[in-house]
C-alpha cells in the first residue's frame, strides 16, 4: 500500500514536469490507477478486519474524492491540448 501512496504523488509530480499535455495525461492516468489500487486494498483491510471498518470507509472516501480531482485535472488538461491545437 505504501508504494501505491507514493506512486500516486510521484506520478501526479511528474505530470506536472511535463511539457507536453498527453504525456502528462498519462502519468496522471496512472496516478488514478494507483488511487484505485488503494481503495481495493481498503476493501480487502475491510474484509479481513484488519481495521476499523469506519477508518477505511472514510479513508476509501477520500480516495474517491482524489480519483474525481485527478479526473477533473485531466479534463483540463485535455481542454488546454484540444485548445493548443485550435
């Protein structure tokens, strides 16, 4: 899980390093995956009562909010490129 964590800041940070729109899209892609890859291992942490099911329902929460936020900056991003093409 904690690979996942950093990989989620790792990949958004390179995004923002990119000079180009559909490279940085990617990597913000990615970022969503690992966001993703968090919250199924909340599920699982819920299945198998490693903790408090009301902390991992609000922490898979949050990773909810961010995977809408990741999408929301990569619905900008494709914006600024379809806008950089015209």
């Amino acid at each position: 899980m904690r690979d996942a964590i950093i990989s989620i800041t790792n990949n958004i940070a390179e995004a923002h390093g990119r000079w180009h729109y559909k490279e940085s899209i990617q990597f913000c892609r990615i970022a969503r995956g690992s966001t993703e890859e968090i919250i199924d291992d909340l599920n699982i942490c819920i299945d198998e009562n490693y903790y408090d099911i009301e902390q991992c329902t609000h922490l898979k929460e949050t990773g909810y909010e961010l995977v809408k936020k990741i999408n929301g900056y990569i619905a900008y991003l494709n914006l600024q490129r379809n806008q950089y093409k015209s």
